[in-house]
C-alpha cells in the first residue's frame, strides 16, 4: 500500500513539474524575464496537503470595470457617486512595473481591473483649506482636454478639515492573515515591517489586540498598552505562516475583540492585513460584504492592508474596506508602509466624515455631455443621494479626494458661472443624518494654461486610459506621457517623480 501510494505522488509531481515546465516556457515568450513565472503558478505546502494555485495571466483577481460612457445632460444631467480615497490600484502598479514587467503584461494581467480613482487620488494637489465650521475645501480647474482637443477636462479637488487623535485614544485589532499563502517576503514578511511603524507611534492612551487566522483563529494579544512597543512587536514577529485561509473565522473574532475592548469617543478600528486569498468560511466578495455590512453600525471601523501577488484577491479585500466603513491601502513596499502609517497616519487612521457622496449637476444648455473618469463601481442612483441609509465612502483626517470629468459643450456662450453645480453630503462620525452643502462651478474655474496640477493628472488619467485599451484614449501615449510629465516642475514631489520614473521603465 505505501509503495502504491508512494508511486502515485511520484507520478503526480512528475506531471506537475511538466505541465509548470510548460507553462513557464509559454509565459516568458510573452512577457519579460524574472520571477514573472512565480507570479503565475506556485505550489504552497498546506498542513501536509498539495495544493496548485494559480492565477489566469489575463486576471490579477481584480474585478474588471466597466468603463463609464458619455452621458447626454438633456437625458440625464445628474451623476452621483461615492466618495473613495483608496490608493491599491497605484501601489499594484506599481509593483508590477518594479518588479521588471512589461507594459503589455501590465494591460494583459491587471488590465481594466486597475482603478482609475486609485490612481489619481494616490497623489497630493494643490487645495483649498476648508475654512473654519467646513469639512471640505473644494477647488475646481476646467480647461483643454489633453487628450482630446474637442473636449474639456473638470479638475474637482475636496480637501478635508484635519484633526488629531482622539483625547480618549485608539482601540485597534490587528487581524492579521497567517495562512500558507502569506509565506513570501512581499506578504508576511513585509506585513510585520509595516506593522512596526504602526506601533512605533502609538502612546499609553491607546490598546492594541491582535487576531490571526489560518485554518483556524487565535488571540494572540488583547488589550494591550500602546506604549508596550516591544511585546506588540514580540507578539507580531513570532507569527509564521501555514494552513488554510478561513477569514470569516478571523473577522468574527476580530469584532468580538473590538467590541470587547471599545473605547468611548474614540476610535475603534480593525486593520485587516491580508493577500484576500479566502479559502474556508465565507470568501466571495458578496459574501464578505453582506457580512461587514452588518457590522457598520457597531461603531467599529474596518481598513484594510493588502499584501502580495499571485493568488492576490483584490476583490475580496476591496469589499471588506468599502462595506466596513474603511480604507483600503496595497503595501508594496516598506516606503509605502512608512508612508500610511508615519506621514499620513491621521488620515489613515481618523475618519472625519462617513458615508460621503458627491452629485453634480450639469447645465444641458453648456455642457452638452460628460464622461466621469473613473469611480465606475462607486456610481449610486440619483435617488441615493438623499437616503441616509444608503452607504457611501469615509474620509480620513485631511484626506483629498480628486475627481476628473471630461466634458462635451454646445456651441453656446459658456461665459456663465453655473457650468455645474457641486453637492457634497456626509455624516459626522456619530450621527445618521447627513449634512449638505452646494457649490456654484463656472467660467471662473476656465483656465487657457493649465495648471502642473491639471497636467500631471491628465498624465495619469491618459496612463490608465493605455493600461485599460480605452476608446477614449485619443492621443495618449507613452511618449506623449512621458513628455508631458517631464515639463513639470516636480523637484519637491518625491511621489511625482517616482511616477515620472515608472512611466520611463515602461515599452
């Protein structure tokens, strides 16, 4: 019997090797060289069981997006949608291009799963400060698309009011994904590395527990003094890596803790550091959404860190942070790590605002049809607007959020100063009634010489065009793009430059 069985793994790794074998052959003709092969088939070692898993070239496990069309303002002038501050869509990117692939792989894998949105609001712009009593301040540029000399391009920037931790301090749950899927240096690893800025600034005001889960979940700490850095630390570098991935399991468990360990006016939040690789338990994004959902009235907040690629389930990370009343960050790096839990801290921890919605309203006689760039699943229905009881997205401490429409106008005077009217409707953090206020947008926000600002999103928007093959994409192109963004002046941006940098890597 041991010979029989003994025989028949033998055979099953011989045919594993042949079809991986053949496989690698078949992607690195179609894409550049490296550990391009890793990404495509892996075989992970789960509690003494084989398990294959791969990802289809064509899908990066990111729901792919449907991209928005012309809508003619004498049929529809109204468009609302969600607000949204994530930031995954860039950091995805951006990983793929530093990690040696191609253009054409970029399109192929990540293609129009990529969210626009994420893109451009992964970036600082100039803004309006709110004055005092306000949320937002709220800046508009409209001049020449830059793509599309028959079009116009609206630039809407919203900068919210920022704050400072709460006087009653920060409850925060650290779930955290431990399965065998989180074995590589870009998961687990580098989770643990981003965790350390985290705690390196938290104080004796605040708690700290943290949840794991693999095949089963566990409470690895519970209510801990934030100023104990060295036993947080202990506790997150001593997990490994192994077994199944049953994160309904790990998010029951995580609430159960949050709750138990709630703070009154502050902030209770759990940070969900995972790959979204969901194998037990509730793992499709509806499922994960339906499940969230009802826990958003607990007073609890949901963010979430993504990790890794391969078998990477943005989807269902996505669901999670949308549904919780979260944000959702990619950790590529440990620059980015610093990035959300040291420079940008307040916004990544403090929400100001939940469920925040924007409509605008165009004038049919001067804008004869628009095109909203991005944000395509956060649209809502119109009616939405002013039912509280619908959710929308949450925006942190001194958050900006950027949104970009590419307009058709009628031949008509456009000298009037109502182009558009902006509407902007949140709630405050422990309230269910929302709060409304109204922007009159114009010729006064007509530029002839675009703004560096104006300029370098259009360089993103036409860069995300590329990657998603859009019909809309007119006279993008890589060169075009990069020699767009070389005329700005982006010395004091390091994150500019960067993206400058990316565009030059790309063929």
């Amino acid at each position: 019997m041991k010979k029989t069985l003994s025989l028949i793994m033998s055979v099953l790794f011989i045919l594993t090797a042949v079809a991986l074998s053949s496989c690698s052959a078949e992607f690195n003709d179609n894409y550049s060289s490296g550990d391009q092969f890793a990404m495509y088939k892996r075989i992970h070692m789960y509690e003494n069981d084989l398990y294959l898993i791969g990802d289809n070239v064509n899908s990066s496990g990111m729901d792919a997006l449907v991209e928005n069309d012309f809508t003619d303002t004498e049929t529809s002038p109204i468009s609302t949608f969600s607000a949204d501050v994530d930031t995954a869509s860039y950091c995805y990117f951006r990983k793929l291009i530093n990690s040696g692939y191609n253009f054409q792989y970029v399109k192929n894998y990540a293609g129009k799963s990529l969210r626009t949105e994420e893109m451009i609001n992964y970036f600082n712009y100039d803004t309006v400060q709110p004055i005092e009593g306000e949320l937002f301040g709220v800046k508009a540029e409209i001049s020449d698309c830059l793509w599309n000399s028959s079009s116009k391009m609206l630039m809407l920037t919203l900068k919210a009011k920022e704050t400072t931790a709460p006087a009653a301090g920060n409850n925060l749950v650290f779930l955290i994904d431990v399965s065998g899927s989180m074995q590589s240096d870009d998961k687990l690893e580098l989770l643990k590395k981003a965790f350390s800025y985290l705690v390196a600034n938290l104080t004796a005001n605040d708690r700290v527990s943290i949840v794991t889960y693999a095949g089963r979940e566990a409470v690895v700490l519970e209510n801990c003094v934030g100023s104990r850095t060295e036993e947080i630390m202990a506790a997150i570098n001593a997990l490994e890596s192994g077994g199944s991935t049953n994160g309904e399991a790990g998010l029951k468990r995580a609430y159960e803790v949050a709750e138990s360990c709630f703070i009154e006016n502050g902030n209770n939040r759990i940070i969900l550091a995972s790959d979204g690789d969901l194998n037990v338990g509730i793992s499709s994004a509806e499922e994960l959404k339906a499940f969230v959902t009802t826990k958003r009235e607990s007073g609890v907040y949901l963010s979430v860190l993504g990790f890794g690629t391969g078998n990477y389930r943005d989807g269902n990370i996505e669901a999670i942070a949308d549904n919780g009343n979260g944000v959702y960050y990619y950790i590529d790096s440990e620059t980015e790590a610093e990035r959300i839990f040291g420079t940008e801290l307040c916004a990544t921890l403090y929400t100001v605002a939940k469920d925040v919605k924007l409509q605008i309203t165009f004038d049919p006689e001067i804008v004869k049809s628009y095109r909203l760039i991005g944000y395509e699943n956060r649209i809502m229905p119109t009616e939405d607007f002013t039912d509280d009881t619908k959710d929308a997205g949450e925006v942190g401490s001194g958050h900006t959020v950027t949104v970009c429409y590419e307009l058709k106008l009628n031949d008509t005077n456009t000298q009037s100063d109502e182009w558009l009217k902006l509407a902007v409707r949140w709630k405050e953090i422990n309230s269910t009634e929302s709060i409304l206020r109204e922007y009159d947008i114009g010729s006064s926000s007509c530029s002839v010489e675009p703004s560096g600002d104006f300029r370098f999103v259009s360089a993103v928007i036409e860069t995300a065009m590329l990657i998603h093959s859009s019909k809309y994409s007119g006279t993008a192109s890589l060169s075009g793009i990069k020699s767009l963004i070389s005329e700005l002046s982006l010395q004091d941006d390091l994150y500019k430059t960067e993206f400058l940098d990316l565009i030059g890597k790309l063929n």
